[in-house]
C-alpha cells in the first residue's frame, strides 16, 4: 500500500514537473516570439522612414535623438525655407492614406513671401474686386463645422475652380475664419481646418494645389465685431486672396 | 385578494427594510483656510523717498504676500506697528507671521518673525533705485526670499509673464497688429518685446538652459502672411524660424528638457500634431514628424509633461472637443489616445503643470468657458474658476500651483492669476485692447 502511494506521489510529481516544463517552454517560446515581432515591427518601421525621400537612416536616428552624431541646422535669419521635397516625415496608417477617410492634399512646397519664393507675402495678395469678386465669393460654414452644405457655397467653390484651372498663373490664399464663441487656441486649428477643406475642393475639381495656400485666422480677424447669430454667421467664413502672377 | 395581500406585505416590507428615503445632497466643504495670516509693517525709516512711494512699494508686498496662496495681510493698525518697533509681546500681534520693514538712506531692510516656532530672521538690505519698475522687481525678489524661508518653497513673485497684446480690437486691416509684452507676475512693468509691426501670438518662454544667459521665448507670426513659429531672445525680441515645414505652423509647446517642440501643422493637408527636435540655442536636429494625424479631426494645443514622455492635446476624433494624451515616443503609427477629460464638455487649452500632478485646461460650463484643473493621482475633474467672461488659455507657474489665463466679454480680453488655494482670481492687466495666450516662467 505504501509503495503504491509513493509511486502515485512519485508520478505526480513527475507529471507535474513535465507541466512545468511544458508551460515554461510555452512561456519562452511566446517570449521569443513576440521579441522577434517586436523587431520585424522596427524594421518594417525604419524601413518605412527610409523610403520616404532622400533621408538617410542616420539622419532619423539623429531627429529623435538615437543617433551618435547630430546634424543641427541653425535657426534662419530670414524666413527662407530649405526647398525640402520632403519636409517631414509622415505617420503611416492605412486610415490616412485617403482612400478610407477624406481626401486631402499636402500644402504647396513654396511659403509665399519667404526668401526664394517665387511669390509675395500676403501683402501682395488681394481682395477679388469688380467681376473677379463674383468668382472669388466668400463662403461662410455653419457652427463648428468644417464642411460646405448649402448649394450656392459649393456652386462658388466651383466657379473658382474653373476660373483657376483657366488662369494657371493666378495663386490665392484661403483664409479659415471662426466666430468669437469658440475658444480661441482651438479655432486656430479649426481655421486651418477649414481654409484646408476649401483647397481640398478645389484641388478635387481640377486645380493644381500649387496655386493655393491656405491661412488659418482663428477668430483673430474677425468681420463682424457684433455679438449676435448673425455677426457670427458673418465671421464664420473661408474668403479668397488672390495674385496674378505675370 | 391574495394579490392584494402579497402587495400589502411588500410594501410594508419596503417600508421597514427596503429603499433608503431621499437624502438630502450634502456638499462637503473645505472650511479650513490653506491661508496664514501674516502682517506687514509699514516701511518706515528717513525721507529718502517720498511717502507717496513708500505707499506704492508697500502695494507691491501686499499684492505678493495677499496672492502667494500660502498667506493673507492682516490688517494694518497702530498699536500692531508699535508692537512690531518694540519687539516686544510679539504674540499679541495675534499673527504666525510677521515683517518689519525700515529704510536708511534708500536701503530697504527687513526683519521677518515666525511667531509659532518663535524665530526672527533679518535679511540682508535692498538697495532701492527710486525708479519704481526696477524696485518693483527688487521688492519681488525679497518677497520670494521671505518666502522661501516661511515655507521652505521656491515663491513666483519674481517671474515674468509673457502674453499677446492686440491694441485695437476692432476689424480691418489697418487694425490688425498685435506684438508680445512681458510683465511681472502683478501686470506691472509691461514691456513690448517684438517689434514686428505684424501679429504676433502664442508665447512660449522656454525654459532655462544650465549656465546660458539667454532668456528665449517661442511664438507664432504673421508677418509673411501663414503663421510661422519663431524663436526669439527676450532682449532683442528680433525672430528666427524654427521650423521648415510648408502650411501653417500654430500653437507651439516646448519640452521641459527644452529638447523637443510640439505643434500644430496643416503640412499634410489636416491639422495634425508634430513633434520636431530642437536645440533652443543653435537650431533644429532633423525634420519634423507627424505625431498624430486622425481621418476628419482636428487637433490642438499640445502641452509636454515634465518628463517630456507623453504629450496632450485638444482633439475632436471622437466628436466634441476633448483632451487626450499620447506618448511623445515616435513610431511610423498613430499612437494610443487616453482621454483625460471625461466630464468635462467643449474642453481646450490643456497645460500640463511643472510637477505632473495636475492639468489646468478650460471646458464650456453652464455656458460660460471656466477653467477646470484635472488630478491625475485622484483621476478628478474640479471646477475651478467661476462667474462671468470666459476664461481660456490657462498657463502654470512654476510652483504647480498658481495659474494665468485670459478672461474675454464681447471686444476686450485681460489676464488673472489664480491659485489653487483661493480660487477668486485677480486681474492683473488694464486699460484697453486684447491681452491673451499667457505663459509664465521664472526670470
């Protein structure tokens, strides 16, 4: 009887030892695993970053701070921009590629008015005058919305558009505009969100997205300083400025 | 009737054992004051100014020690004045603290007496000029002195304030300039520190560097027509672009470590975040990144937290505005947003304060933009401000516990300072025009 119990023990133990065993190895496999991932998922990262332009790898390193040596470029006196083709390095998911979300378009290479600009500040830009006025219409969005709905808003869009596409050598800046009831930091970026849905539209209807720029005003400029719905309505608005290139 | 009967029993049995009658809501209050009384003398001593000075310079002690969030000045009386020049029955002044102050040929010197552990310390003497915009600032200084030594905390009486100031409120263009000013922590001594004769908005000092001499500060100009961030020194306020991006360059924020930059970009054709490696003192390492970009979202204000790990910020992806956190570590991915402000409504303008604990934000109440503070450690929202004009842009000080924002009715817009043990804020700016986008560091 004794021995029978000390060979039941004795097979316990040993089963309960090659369980052990088991989830051990279990453990460490999956541990190796997911290490192995990890890296794949690095390289895929860094090779990602290197396909995009003429940065180097080393050069990345550098930017977020991994790298031995660092290449620092000074602060410009001026505002002349470097001419970069590629000035910042994107995020990569599926969702921001556009065929899952809206479509939107990166900002002209050139800053107007900047050093080597082939176009002025905004100073060189004007407001639509005369006929020009009818086809430059300022287009006004509803309370904290960043989309065009009424019909005559997009029939303007479109008229600026044909009257781009005809004149290759006119530049307009869209100005994005908030009312005074947003708060105020926040409308900054709602601005650029909106002078941007203005270009994006154009650009979908044919124009070439080097001839428009985009500012965002926030609620710094306003045009209606009176504070009631329809002073609102008025401030809430994306206007055309624009340039004849000769 | 058994139906009857069975009702019967559980109604008598609900009245007995079962629900809780309504209680009334009781709201607990803090009724301990955070504030110790302390009584400041007045400056007495020979004529070497006039006593209409001495009155203003003994405005600029009570507004110190009334809004330092530690003590509040005790009335003055004359038997309390004498009690103070005989040194004698000191207790009687019925005060923990106290601090005499006398003047001996333009020289300020000052003793200050800590009656619950029962020791006088004198301080050193001040030379005063007579120019009261440098003496302001000397007073200040001996303020955070006898600070340090009644609470063993660094005191922001001799800090400065940065803000943007827009003269004319008004539409058109001819209207349309605002430069960056700098003040003491009291509004006072407002110096204009751009002269771009552009718009300029969005000041960020950025903290000091170890052993450099330089004050610098961050802002956003117009004055090629997009908004652009530069970087400028305090002195000659003369900007340099900081960064090389296309589009619109908004809302900065610099990382304690003052080695990395966080902004808003329309680059790619949405308002993302960016993140861009910077050494404020020679130039930008490398290009900017997308930091974090969602399909029809707007995203703003980045604020860093102290350790400059995580980065939060304003985003609308989920619907109304809200404030999220993200980690500042780069990946070719979007990282993980964690929302932060659950309860609050149309939340924006977060600040992350110096020491982590806390983050000051503004978020629409009952109509109104109040700023709220949320803890981390309690995972609490808490309303702190309250009453009329909306109040945005809140910025810490270094004590995590003071705050700056702008408050706005209709066309003009001032700054409060506000701390979090009394919470009725003081305004600091006056006379017309917009003041706003606050930030605060030390000198």
């Amino acid at each position: 009887m004794g021995t029978t119990l000390t060979n039941t023990y004795l097979k316990k133990q040993k089963e309960e030892c090659m369980r052990k065993s088991l989830v051990w190895t279990v453990i460490l496999s999956c541990s190796s695993l997911l290490v192995l991932d990890s890296c794949k998922k690095n390289d895929d990262a860094w090779s990602d970053s290197n396909n995009l332009g003429s940065y180097k790898r080393a050069k990345e390193r550098v930017l977020w701070g991994t790298g031995a040596s660092e290449e620092t470029v000074a602060f410009h006196e001026s505002t002349e921009s470097s001419g970069f083709d590629n000035d910042f390095i994107p995020l990569q998911d599926e969702d921001l590629k556009g065929q899952f979300s809206e479509v939107v378009f990166a900002q002209p290479k050139d800053s107007p008015g900047e050093e080597g600009s082939f176009l002025p500040g905004i100073e060189g830009f004007h407001l639509p005058i005369g006929a020009l006025a009818q086809v430059f219409q300022t287009v006004y969005f509803n309370t904290d919305e960043y989309t065009l709905k009424k019909q005559e808003h997009l029939q303007a869009i479109a008229r600026a558009a044909e009257y781009l596409k005809a004149h290759p050598k006119t530049y307009v800046f869209v100005t994005g505009n908030c009312d005074q009831r947003g708060p105020e930091a926040y409308n900054l970026a709602l601005g650029a969100r909106r002078a941007n849905y203005v270009r994006n539209l154009l650009i979908e209807k044919g124009v070439n997205g080097d001839q428009i720029h985009t500012i965002s005003y926030g609620k710094e400029k306003l045009a209606d300083l009176s504070n009631s719905p329809e002073g609102w309505a008025k401030n809430r608005r994306a206007e055309f400025k624009f340039y004849e290139k000769r | 009737m058994k139906r009857l009967t069975t009702l019967l029993f559980l109604f008598i049995g609900i009245l007995l054992f079962g629900v809780d009658a309504p209680q009334e809501i009781r709201v607990q209050l803090d009724t301990v004051s955070p504030l110790s009384p302390i009584y400041l003398s007045q400056i007495n001593g020979d004529a070497s100014f006039p006593a209409q000075y001495l009155k203003e310079l003994e405005k600029v002690l009570t507004f110190d020690f009334n809004h330092n969030g530690k003590t509040k000045v005790a009335g003055k009386t004359k038997e309390k004045e004498l009690l103070l020049l005989s040194t004698n029955n000191l207790k009687a002044l019925e005060v923990p603290f106290a601090v005499s102050f006398s003047l001996k040929e333009k020289n300020l010197s000052c003793k200050v007496y800590n009656l619950i552990e029962g020791y006088a310390k004198p301080f050193s003497e001040v030379a005063l000029t007579g120019a009261l915009g440098q003496d302001r600032q000397k007073l200040h200084k001996l303020s955070d002195a006898i600070h340090k030594v009644l609470f063993q905390e660094e005191g922001i009486a001799y800090s400065r304030i940065l803000y943007s100031y827009q003269n004319k409120a008004s539409a058109g263009e001819d209207s349309w300039s605002s430069e960056i000013i700098e003040c003491d922590w009291d509004g006072e001594n407002p110096k204009t520190i751009t002269r771009e004769k552009s718009y300029c908005v969005t000041p960020v000092l950025i903290p000091k560097g170890e052993g450099l001499a330089k004050d610098l500060f961050l802002y956003v100009s117009y004055k090629t027509g997009q908004p652009k961030i530069f970087i400028a020194s305090i002195d000659e306020g003369k900007g340099k672009k900081v960064v090389d991006i296309r589009g619109n360059q908004i809302l900065p924020a610099i990382s304690k470590k003052r080695d990395k930059l966080a902004f808003v970009c329309d680059a790619g054709g949405r308002t993302d975040l960016f993140i861009q490696s910077i050494r404020p003192e020679i130039g930008r390492t490398g290009i900017p990144k997308q930091l974090f970009s969602y399909p029809r979202s707007t995203q703003a204000s980045p604020t860093f937290s102290p350790d400059g790990s995580k980065v939060a910020f304003v985003s609308d992806k989920d619907g109304a505005a809200r404030i999220y956190w993200i980690s500042s570590e780069v990946s070719n991915k979007r990282p993980t947003a964690h929302l932060i402000t659950k309860k609050s409504k149309e939340s924006s303008c977060p600040s992350w304060s110096p020491d982590g604990t806390k983050l000051a934000y503004s978020a629409k109440t009952e109509g109104i933009r109040q700023i709220w503070v949320y803890d981390f450690a309690a995972e609490e929202e808490r309303q702190l401000t309250s009453g009329t004009g909306n109040k945005e842009n809140p910025c810490w000080a270094g004590n995590s516990l003071h705050l700056v924002f702008n408050s706005s009715d209709n066309d003009s817009s001032d700054l409060y300072v506000v701390n979090l043990n009394q919470p009725d804020a003081v305004k600091i700016t006056k006379g017309q025009g917009k003041k706003h986008y606050p930030t605060w560091g030390p000198r």
